[in-house]
C-alpha cells in the first residue's frame, strides 16, 4: 500500500506538467477538465464492465485480461503522440 500511495502521489502531482508538456499552458484547463471526466467516465463505468464479465464467464480472470488490455491500448496511444 505504501508503494501505491508514493506512485499515485507521483502521478497526480505530475498531470499537470505532463498536459502542458504535451498540450501548451494555454490549453492546460481544458485538458484537465477532459483528462478529470474521463477518469470519471473510467471509475463509472468499470465496475459495472467487470460485473458483466464476471457473471458471463463465471470466473474473474476475463476482467484480468480486458483490464490489461486496455492499459496495452493506452500504450499504443501514447507511443503514437510526438
């Protein structure tokens, strides 16, 4: 837990360096706004995902997967921004 904290804490507080290394400081409220509902979006509707994958499959390893799925699709998206 200790290690999650220190790498959560790392994260949150390099956001917003990251949005204006990539995005410009004047477009740095909109990003952040954008960047905030999707995490939203995220934790809205991933639960309800895992829920239907757990009941179809009657096995928790379809959530492993499709969790790490896309975390390899994030990565794909990311390796094609300059």
């Amino acid at each position: 837990t200790t290690s999650f904290g220190i790498f959560f804490g790392i994260y949150t507080s390099l956001r917003s360096l990251i949005l204006v290394d990539y995005l410009g400081l004047e477009r740095l409220t909109t990003a952040t706004g954008i960047s905030f509902a999707f995490g939203g979006l995220a934790l809205l509707l991933g639960p309800p995902i895992a829920d239907c994958l757990k009941q179809l499959c009657e096995c928790t390893k379809p959530i492993f997967y499709f969790a790490g799925g896309l975390m390899v699709l994030s990565l794909i998206f990311l390796s094609t921004m300059p």
